[in-house]
C-alpha cells in the first residue's frame, strides 16, 4: 500500500510555499527560512507504523502514525493539530486541524517521484521530491 513512498527524498521544487505558508498564519522569519531549506523527506514503516521524518537544516520532524487513526501533531512552524493520514487512491493524505481551521497535505507518486500538494482555503503549493 504505502510502499511505494517508502525511502529518503529530496526536495527539487517548490510552487507557490510561500503563499502556502501566509494562509497558515506563518510569520515572515520563518516563511523565509521555510523557502530556503531544501528539507529531506524520509519514510519508513515498521510493524503497520509509518514514521514521516523532515530534515533539514533549519529544523528535523518526524511523526509515527497509524493510517486512520487521529494524532496530536506539532508541525515544523510550531502549530498544534490534531493530524489524520489515510490512503486515499494512491494517494496518503494528511488532514491537519486547528484553531477552527484546516489544510490538507496530499502526497503520491508521479513518473517516479513524490509529489506533495498543499492546500489551505484556495491557496495550493505543490513541492516535488526526488529520491536520494
């Protein structure tokens, strides 16, 4: 199912991140460094767990998750979500809410690479990895 998405990926571009992270709420310090960083992407599962891990130099995350099953998150600009992933034809999308508000994180494979769809309100970014 999520095997496909398993390893490690590199960011190679990045549409529209900046404008992604303002209907966030993200500060302009930040939003800055978030356009800089080219963070590697790296995906595990071990025993039905899925472990999501950010790296770069402006900040590592990682979360483990069970698909389905809603989680207490804490995203790399700092907010609070309760965070559900599912897989969705093909696709393992992440739902995050909080404060009232909601965005979605769409992930799936394309030609061989890992196309991330981020969509808040209207706003949408679309981040495109490659493996390492």
């Amino acid at each position: 199912m999520v095997d496909q998405f398993v390893g490690t990926w590199t960011l190679t571009a990045s549409e529209n991140f900046d404008e992604y992270m303002k209907a966030l709420g993200v500060g302009f310090a930040t939003r800055q460094m978030g356009n800089m960083v080219k963070p590697k992407l790296v995906i595990s599962v071990n025993d039905g767990v899925i472990s999501m891990k950010s790296e770069s130099t402006f900040k590592t995350t990682e979360i483990k998750f069970t698909l389905n099953e809603e989680f207490d998150e804490t995203t790399a600009d700092g907010r609070q979500t309760k965070t559900v992933i599912t897989f969705e034809n093909g696709k393992l999308v992440q739902k995050q809410s909080w404060d009232g508000k909601t965005t979605t994180l769409e992930r799936e494979i394309q030609e061989g690479k890992l196309m991330a769809r981020c969509v808040m309100d209207d706003v949408v970014a679309l981040r495109t990895y490659e493996k390492a």
